[in-house]
C-alpha cells in the first residue's frame, strides 16, 4: 500500500497538470479584492450595495468604489478602500460578483464537499473542459488524500484532449 506522503505527492502532479491544462485553456483566475466599510446608496433609480463579503476583480472593485464615492459625503468617503482578499478557504468557488471573472480561490471541507456533489451530479465531458481541469485541480489542491477527489481527478486526466497530452 502507498503511504500517504506518495498519494499527496501524486495528487499534486495531478493538480499541476490540471492547472497547466487550464492556463493553456485560457483559464486565468484573478486576485480577488473587497471593499473596506458597507454602503448601500440608491441613486438615479440604480442600488449601489457593497460589503466585505462581497467579492470581485480589481476592475470592478474599483469602478464600483468610485460610482460611488460620488454619492457620499466626505467623512464617509475615508471609510471605503479597495483592497485584496486573503486567499481563504472558500465553500465555493468565487466569481467577481459584476463580471463574472474567475477570481482566485482555495477550497475548505464544505467547499470540497458541494464541489463533489456537482461532479458526481454533472459527469465531465468526453472532452475535459479547462474550467473544469482548474475546479478538480482546487479540489485536489484542498483535499488531495480524499478517495473520490481522486477518483474525478484521474478520470479528469485521462479525458484531456490528446493534443494537450505530453506523452
Ligand atoms: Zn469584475
């Protein structure tokens, strides 16, 4: 039987070469920010919500800070401030909350949990899709002894398309 220090290390060449599989897919996750304080303005029929809860690219993030700046009062302004979330195990995988980008994430046991129930619910297709190569790679990377993780992470390696296999 393979100890557990060589499964994790096999599951970690399994995570690299979904990761790498995802970048050549043009999957290219972002750092995630929020913004400091919460205000909740609505202004020319249009809601401006945030808090730190809320999750999104820089871009976004930024343009949102400074629709809204416009509409607060000066003391309030200092309190707002755009600034990058710690990488922190998620329950889910993120998503700017305006665009929709792909943002940065780890998974922790809840994550990992309603990550398999989608897998074992939605089966990967013939052909691996990048997006998916990168979700199994999260997965692996936060549970790499878990039997079923590994289980969709060798079925997700054997379904990358043949060109973008090395041997
Ligand atoms: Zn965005």
């Amino acid at each position: 039987m393979a100890d557990i220090a060589e499964k994790i290390m096999h599951a970690r060449d399994m995570e690299m070469t979904l990761d790498s599989f995802a970048r050549s897919g043009g999957i290219a996750p972002v750092r995630a920010y929020y913004i400091s304080g919460e205000f909740h303005i609505v202004a020319d029929g249009e809601t401006l919500y945030s808090d730190e809860g809320h999750e999104y690219c820089l871009q976004c993030a930024e343009g949102l800070l400074r629709t809204a700046l416009v509409h607060l009062s000066g003391d309030k302004r200092d309190e707002h401030r755009v600034s990058s979330t710690e990488l922190h195990h998620e329950d889910t995988c993120k998503h700017c909350l305006i665009c929709g980008a792909l943002l940065d994430y780890a998974l922790n046991d809840i994550g990992v949990a309603s990550e398999l129930d989608h897998y074992l619910m939605h089966p990967l297709s013939r052909d691996l899709r990048p997006g998916d190569a990168f979700h199994i790679a999260r997965m692996l990377e936060a549970a790499p002894a878990d039997r079923t993780v590994l289980r969709i992470a060798r079925q997700a390696l054997r379904q990358i398309p043949r060109v973008h296999r090395r041997n």
